[in-house]
C-alpha cells in the first residue's frame, strides 16, 4: 500500500515532468552537467593525488635519503679551473648514524661512478653505483633475470654486477647476459643479474632512476678513487665525494620524522658547510597528500557551483510551474489534499527531475573524464564516493532547492488559488 | 473502508471514518440537523475600511435538504459558501457541521473533513486540465488513499452515471461546458460526501445543458444528499426546496417550498 502510494506520486510527477518535455529536460542540463563536472574534477584530483602518493611510495617511505651536494658557494667559487672540491657525506656518517639512533634498522651506503663499459661489440658510458645488498630490500623492486647482490657477494668482493633495465638496454644485453662478463675499464664483472627500474608513473624521481649498474662498494672503494673528474663546458673539474647516498631505512613509520629531524641536527654539526642534502619522503608525502587535497576540493567547489546554479535552475522552473498550477492546487486542496500532500507532489517532481538528471551525470562525468585523460594526458581516476557524492548531492539539491516553491504551493490559500487564472 | 454506494439510498449512509472524530452518535442525537450557524461573520479589511461580508447569520439546515443562495452581487452569497465548505474560516460566530465545531479543527483535520464530508461543484467546472476524466474523478479517492484498480473501477461507475462512461479517456478540453460540468458532479460525489456545494453550477451554461445539470442534482437530493447551491437565476433557484435571499452579509429572507 505505502510502496504503491509512492509508486503512484512518482508516476504523476513523471507525468506532469513530461507534459513539458522540452522545459525539463533543459532544467535537468543544468543538473546533468553540475553533476558531471563534479564526478569528472573530483576524477582529475584523484587521479593527481594517487600519482603523486604512488611516486613517493616507490622511494619508500619509512625511508630518509641523505645525498651528497655541492653547496652554491662552492659551485660559484669552482670557476677558478683545475681545483679539486672535496665534499659530501663520509662513511663515518653513515656509522654515526647507525649507532645514534635506535630506531633506524638499517643504513645503504652508495658511491656513484661512471665509466665507460664494454659487452661484446658495445660500449657505453654507465652510472655505476657501489652499494651494499640492503639497497635491494629498501625499496623493492622487480628482478627480471638472475639475483640481486647478497651478502656473500659484499663478503668476498666479488667482481659481480648487477644491472638496471636501462644499463641492460644501453648494452643491448638481453637475460641472456647472465653469467658473461662486462668490462668496466680494465676489470671485468660477472652479470648476476638484471632489475626492473624503479619508476614512479609519469617519471618522477626514483633511487633507480638514473643508475645503470650496481657492484658492491666495498669493490668500487677498493678500485675507484673518491676521486672524479667532470668535463664541463670547456673546463676540467676534479671532485671528491666519498659517498653519494645514504640511504636510512627506519623501523616504524612513526619515527621516521624524528629520526630525519635528529639526524638534520647531527649533520649541521658535522657539515656546517651544508653539502648534503635530507630527503624525508614521508614528509613529501604528507605534503603531497596535502596539496592534492586542496587541489581535489578547490576542483571539487568550483564543479559544486555549477550544481547550485543547476538547483537554482530547477527552483526557478518549479517557481513558475507552482504560479501555473495555482488553480490546480486549489482545486486539490478545496477537495481534501492536505499540504503535506501539496508539498510532498511538488517535491517528487523536482527530486526526480534532479535525481534523473545526477544519474546522467554520474555517466556524463567518468566520460569527460575520459576526455581530459585523452586530450591532456593527465592521470583521471573515477572513486566510488564520487558517484555516491553526486547522486546524493544532486537528491539534497532537488529537496533543498524544491521545497521553497513546493511550500509555496502549499501554503496558498485554497480561495484564492481557485479564483486564480 | 467501504465503497461508496452510489446512488445513495439513505440519506445517512456512514461511510465516515470514526478517525475524524465525528461519531455517528453526534448526529443520531442531532436527528435530521446538519448544519447549524449562529452569529457567523466574516469581516474583510481593505486598507482601513471593514467589509462585512456576513454580518451575523444564523441558519440551520436539515439533512438532505435542498437550498438555494440567492441575492445581488456582493451580498456574500460566496463568503457564505466558502464558509460552509470550510475553505474559508469565520471572523466570529459558530459553525456546526455533523454536530463539529469547525474552528476547532487545524488545517489538517479541515483538510480531512472536507475530503471526507463535502463535495464542490464550481461555476468554472475546475478541471485538472492535463489529467483525463477518469484521473479527475479519481482525485478525492487518491487523497483518501485508494488503491489504483478499485479506484479507477469506481471512477468508471460514476462516470456511467452522469453518462459520460464513454469519454473517460478523454481531456476536459475534449469536452463540452455541459459534459465538463458533470464530470465536476461525478468527482463531487467521488468520496461519497453528505453535502454538495455548488456555486452557481450553470452560470457557464446554456438553458439546455443547465437543465440537464439541474436534473442531476435533483436526482442526487432525491437519492438524499444535502445540497446547497449559490445562484442568482429564480428558475435555477425554483429546483431547491428552500431559498435564502442574501443581502449585504444578512439573510433578508427563507421561502420554502411546503
Ligand atoms: N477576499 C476578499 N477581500 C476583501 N473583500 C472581499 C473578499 N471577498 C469578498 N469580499 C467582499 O465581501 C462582499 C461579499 O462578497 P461575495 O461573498 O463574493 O458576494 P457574492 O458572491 O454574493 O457576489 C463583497 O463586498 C466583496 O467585495
Ligand atoms: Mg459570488
């Protein structure tokens, strides 16, 4: 009986929807659109903010990366030729590190070298880095052929390598590589294995991203100097660095910016030249979360404005359709309909106009999503709540915006709304 | 709920919902009284002068009466019709219908009562336009919340008996004044109410069709319901067994048919 009363509350306003097709079907645009542009920006802040999470989760984030630099004032100065700089992070660092800080289980040493490699026919230029095996388990990553570098390797100094996809391609070795030797100037290493890189979606910096080989650094200390000299613009420039990176892997994610902040302290007391840099992933991440949040509900405000404008439509529409019905509604109300019963008919009809037009949106969303994704590139991801948020807002739209007119209707008096015309 | 038996046979058929708190023992102890006002005024202000469209009527009407509301224009003849049909409300006096006092009745319940006692038949017919003859007569009964099938069966039956069984399909502006007008009858009479308004039912008519018109409330009075109808025409008038001659808000006078 109740579901069949609605049931027929329903089939009236439909019917009394469809007696101006042309009138709400345009009332119902505004909706549709309102809706879609919702579904569709709250689209591009998703997909914004889970790019931007899956690139910093790819640099692990219980992790802090600790990276050699040369400061500004020592780049300025280094114009005065044929000067040796010597700066950056020392493996009494990474000791101290270790030792001070109970939280941190475990610390990566890495070294950068480049030089000119040769497999069969082919030479090229790598970025050769000395670590140890842990860098393998900091951030995980995928092995396509052969193994990582273990601890035995590190143990006996093994003259083995360990190539990136990118280091694989610019030899044109393929797996079968494995177990043959490249020629790293005049030393030779056996090719244990071949690791995927490490990418974030849309190339953002990763550990992996500009190494082509690993060895193990005791190896690389043992043959290369710290020694490196750069070719740049015409001039020769000798720099010493003993380590590139340290990577601090922290045991709970808790503690990562404590630990990040003790060992900012240590460094500015080890290094008051500043040549290293801190990089807290998690923190970026915070950050990045942050900012794609904001991003996400300023999209989300202006999307939702176009809905209101869409709910003001709609209100405007059943303003007129109320002074045009006037005498209906007294006719109804002379025979017996209460004005609950006057509100609850006019209610219906916007509800279902701004329900039918929130579901089209919820289509019409995805699909300009869809478009933004294939005329700019840019990541969209359409999230269940964002349907959910829609249809639900465009429902709260079609009451909120319906019942001003409908208890407008309502509260007509009968004898004047019959003497209407 | 029962159906509505149409043509009424007894004048007191009870199809009245206990819940509207009008107890049939009020009016078996009222026997044969049904409307009674005393005093009543209805005052309207325009700007800083006072109209008084009824300036202290008192009247009683018995069940199954037939009356007629007679006077010039702005004598209140309409006044007194809202009033009776409780779309309007008093400035003083009492209303007593089915022994209940009207003023005591919110908006709601005012609502309630008039779905449930009274039935309106207008000079301008006051169709729903876009609904056809079938879903107009059904209106009261979807107020009184029948189901579908039973109600348009019933609305099927009382179109057949004011002879529009055949245009039920149709849109009022399919029809003629007179055919309008008995649709307007036959969803007056929908929710089987005791009493029928009209307020000059033929105005919009011409002699032939307001004959016909007047056949049909003549066979509805006869069959028991209490009519009470405003015109200004005396042939009009001559069908009511009593006449109430209006003048500036006062009854001037009642002839009565003996
Ligand atoms: N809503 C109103 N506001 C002000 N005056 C009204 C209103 N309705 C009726 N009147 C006045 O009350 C008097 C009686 O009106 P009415 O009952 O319509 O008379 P009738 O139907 O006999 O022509 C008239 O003087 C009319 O101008
Ligand atoms: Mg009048």
């Amino acid at each position: 009986m109740q579901s069949s009363k609605l049931y027929r509350m329903l089939r009236l306003g439909v019917k009394s929807l469809l007696l101006h097709k042309l009138r709400s079907g345009l009332t119902m645009l505004g909706v549709v659109f309102g809706v879609g542009a919702v579904v569709a920006m709250l689209a591009v802040g998703e997909g914004a903010s889970r790019k931007a999470l899956a690139e910093i989760k790819a640099l692990g984030s219980n992790n802090i990366m600790l990276t050699s630099k040369q400061n500004a004032d020592d780049q300025a100065a280094s114009g005065s030729r044929s000067m040796v700089k010597s700066y950056g992070l020392f493996y009494d660092d990474e000791r101290r590190i270790r030792e001070t800080f109970n939280a941190v289980e475990r610390t990566v040493p890495t070294k950068d070298i480049r030089k000119n490699t040769f497999f069969g026919e082919r030479s090229a230029e790598l970025r050769i880095v000395g670590t140890t095996p842990d860098w393998f388990e900091l951030v995980p990553r995928d092995v396509i052929a052969g193994r990582v570098m273990l601890d035995r390797d590190l143990r006996s100094s093994a003259n083995i390598c360990v190539l990136t996809e990118s280091g694989a391609r610019k030899l044109l070795a393929a797996s079968r590589v494995i177990g043959e030797s490249v020629r790293v100037g005049p030393d030779l290493y056996e090719v244990i294995g071949i690791v995927r890189n490490v990418t974030a979606t849309g190339g953002g910096r990763t550990p992996d991203s500009e190494v082509d080989a690993y060895i193990p650094i005791n190896v690389a200390k043992e043959r290369y100097s710290d020694l490196m000299i750069r070719r740049a613009s015409g001039s020769f420039q000798a720099e010493k660095v003993e380590l590139h990176r340290i990577l601090v892997a922290v045991k709970n994610t808790d503690h990562v910016e404590s630990v990040a902040a003790g060992i900012e302290r240590m460094m500015t007391h080890f290094h008051p030249d500043g040549d290293y840099d801190v990089f807290v992933p998690l923190a970026v991440l915070r950050a990045a979360r942050a900012q794609a949040n904001i991003w996400k509900w300023t999209l989300f405000s202006i999307a939702a404005i176009s809905l209101l404008v869409g709910g003001i439509g709609i209100m405007n529409i059943m303003l007129a359709s109320v002074t045009e019905r006037t005498r209906e509604i007294g006719i109804r109300r002379a025979i017996g309909a209460k004005k609950n019963q006057i509100i609850a008919q006019f209610l219906v009809e916007t509800v279902v106009l701004s329900a039918t037009g929130g579901f089209i949106g919820t289509l019409v969303g995805p699909a300009i999503a869809l478009i933004i994704t294939f005329m700019s590139g840019i990541d969209t991801v359409v999230p269940l709540y964002s349907i959910l948020l829609a249809v639900g807002i465009s429902m709260a739209i079609g009451i909120v915006f319906g019942l001003y007119p409908a208890v407008r209707a309502a509260n007509l008096d009968p004898i004047v709304a019959l003497r209407h015309d | 709920m029962t159906d509505p038996p149409f043509p009424t046979t007894t004048p007191n058929a009870d199809s009245t919902d206990p819940s509207t708190g009008i107890g049939s023992d009020t009016r078996s102890s009222n026997n044969g009284l049904l409307i009674e006002l005393t005093d009543l005024r209805k005052t309207y202000h325009m700007g800083t002068q006072q109209v008084h469209a009824l300036a202290g009527v008192d009247l009683q009407l018995g069940r199954g009466e037939f009356w007629a509301i007679l006077g010039a224009s702005g004598s209140g003849k309409s006044t007194m019709l809202n009033v009776l049909g409780c779309l309007d409300r008093p400035t003083s006096g009492t209303y007593r219908l089915e022994g209940q006092d009207v003023a005591e009745l919110d908006d709601d319940a005012l609502s309630e009562f008039r779905l449930r006692h009274l039935g309106f038949i207008f000079q301008s017919f006051n169709l729903i336009p876009q609904l056809t003859v079938r879903e107009n007569i059904e209106l009261p009964l979807y107020y009184l919340g029948w189901e579908a099938e039973r109600s348009a069966e019933h609305a099927g039956v009382l179109a057949d008996q004011v002879g529009l069984g055949d245009r039920l399909d149709h849109r009022p502006s399919e029809l003629s004044g007179g055919q309008q007008q008995r649709v307007a009858v036959a969803r007056a009479l929908a929710n089987d109410p005791p009493v029928l308004l009209a307020d000059e039912p033929t105005g919009n008519l011409d002699s032939s069709t307001s004959g016909q018109i007047m056949a049909l409330l003549d066979e509805l009075n006869q069959r028991g319901k209490t009519i009470i109808m405003v015109t200004h025409e005396r042939d009009i008038a001559a069908h009511a067994q009593h006449r109430l001659h209006m003048r500036d808000g006062i009854i001037d006078r009642i002839e009565r048919d003996v």
